[in-house]
C-alpha cells in the first residue's frame, strides 16, 4: 500500500494521503465541480457537469491503489487524483481541485503524490492525457518530469460490423484468461498488465471485456466502456479504454474491430470511440479507412520508455 510521509511532504496548512471510502462524496463533488468551471470557462457546456455515478466511484476505490486526496486545512478535502497501476505502467487518471482552493499550488501538490504512489507502486513508465488547449496543465505536469510526447486522437465512427463473431468474455477469477491478457499486452509493451482495467470495470457494471483467440493463441483483446461515468448520461458509443493485438496477427486488427461493432450493437450503441496516438500512422490511417473521423485531440504526457512501438495494434487512454 501507499503510505504518503514517505513519498510527498506535509505542512501545517495541508496535508496529503491515501484515499479512502470516507472521500467518495468529497470527491464527487470536487470532481464534478471543478470541471464543470473548466467547461463554463469555455463555454462547452450548455447545463451544470452531473456528478459520477456512485458505481463509477466505488469501482476507483475497490482497487489496491485507490488514489490520492489532498486536506486543507486538515480535516477538509480540497483535491484529489485517481491512480492507475496497470503491472509496468502507471497512469494518472482524472484530477481535481475545488475551486475555491485553486492558484495556491495544490494542483501541483496533488500531482507530484499521485505520481510518488505509482513509482512507489514498482510503475517504471509513467503516463497521462491532458487537454492540448491547456497552457497551464501542460506546464504542471511538465514540472512534474513529464514529456510531452505526440498527439493522441480520440476516432469515433461506426466501421462495418462485422456478421459473425468470434471473440469470448472475459471474466474475473480465470487464471488463464488473465494469463492470456497480460501475455497478450507483454508482447506489445513488457510488462503491461490490463487485467486491474478489465476487473473494476466489471465491478461497475460499466462495459466488459472481450479477447480473441487463433489456432489456440490468445492474440487480441479489447476493454470496453458501454455505460456513461455520470448520473444521468447516456453514453452512445462503445469506448475502447485498452486493447491490443500481437504483432503476428496484425492483419485481423480491421476484423476485430468489426467485431467490437457488431458487440456494441447488441448493446445499442451507435458505434465506438478509438483511441490512437499520433506516432502511431498506420494504424491512425487503417481507423480512417473504416470510417472513423478524429473527434477530439489530448496530449499525451510520459516519463520513461515509450508505450510501445509505432507499429504496435495498442491503443490506451483512461479519463476515469
């Protein structure tokens, strides 16, 4: 477990830790209203941002690394970040601060533990998303030592889906198909384990996760997204959180995705959302072809060796 005096400082006006099932509703509410100012701020949001699901925060919390909540002054939650530790790669997920209590450096407080909980948590490769247009998060998470390394696209479209399916569920408790995931992923990045992603989306009853096989092998799988984070929301389009494909079968990408399609259209939803980071050309290229256009754009922020090779069939991003 993460234990915050030995990875970040405290003083008499704050103080940061752990967080525990005691913050769900300080967080929720932090949450909420600190993007709701981002969204007024630039006027895309037409009504007040709903506050998520009470699923959707206890699924953040039924993980070893929970994340991370800052007090001030002690006793009062200001602020907070989701950790996400996927085996070799650690991924800061959404963040906040009340804002009531922005411009006075706990912003940068809260980032520097969340990042001290996922080195400390054995994370050799270190990454977010961030909004592109922000000046001001790009500058603090830079300060922090992270590299702003390429552009990645959020496709969304509905690409032909495919007649038949082949792909099996994945399901919690199946040492052999967390086996066939992380052996899967360990071909793309090593030591890359999605199986944590897999289990509390389950637990939120929030998508599922599918996985291919050939001739026997695993080769592919997909987590998916099919119910919206926030009260009230309805979400239309399947979200691929993560997923990907050995390098041997490549040539199947196209079929699986289909193949995602067609299990979204079970579901009723309209199509699915892609991520592919821009290093990544041919397999942006291979999106487009089947339809998907590039409906949103983030930046994405890493210390240490690259998420894998520009030709790898790996996609990965994570707003929790």
């Amino acid at each position: 477990m993460y234990d915050s005096s030995q990875h970040v400082p405290h003083t008499a006006t704050h103080i940061i830790r752990a967080m525990t099932l005691d913050d769900i509703e300080a967080v929720g509410r932090i949450d909420r209203d600190a993007f709701d100012q981002v969204r007024r701020v630039q006027r895309s949001l037409p009504h007040p941002l709903l506050v998520r699901t009470p699923e959707n925060l206890h699924a953040a919390f039924n993980r070893p690394h929970a994340g991370i909540v800052i007090e001030w002054p002690l006793g009062r939650v200001v602020g907070y970040c989701f950790t996400h530790v996927w085996g070799s790669l650690g991924w800061l997920g959404t963040l906040g601060v009340t804002p009531r209590s922005q411009g006075l450096g706990l912003g940068q407080a809260v980032i520097a533990a969340g990042l001290a909980a996922l080195r400390a948590a054995g994370c050799c490769i270190l990454a977010l998303e961030t909004m592109p247009d922000s000046g001001k998060n790009l500058a603090l998470y830079t300060r922090q030592g992270l590299e702003a390394r390429y552009m990645t696209v959020l496709c969304q479209g509905a690409p032909r889906a495919a007649r038949q399916t082949t792909f099996e569920h994945w399901q919690p408790g199946d040492d052999q198909l967390d086996h066939s995931l992380r052996e899967i992923a360990g071909n793309l990045l090593p030591g890359l384990d999605p199986t944590p992603a897999a289990r509390w989306l389950m637990r939120e009853e929030g998508g599922t996760t599918l996985f291919w096989h050939e001739a026997g092998t695993p080769v592919a799988f997909a987590v998916l997204r099919t119910q919206a984070r926030r009260q009230g929301s309805y979400q239309s389009y399947v979200t691929v959180e993560v997923a990907g494909c050995h390098p041997e079968y490549t040539a199947e990408w196209p079929r699986y995705l289909a193949e995602i399609h067609a299990y979204g259209r079970t579901q009723g939803k309209m199509g699915l959302v892609l991520p592919v980071n821009a290093r990544q050309v041919d397999l942006l290229r291979e999106v487009l072809d089947l339809r998907l256009e590039i409906v949103h754009t983030r930046v994405r922020m890493v210390t240490g060796d690259a998420l894998g090779s520009p030709a790898a069939r790996l996609v990965l991003t994570l707003a929790m």
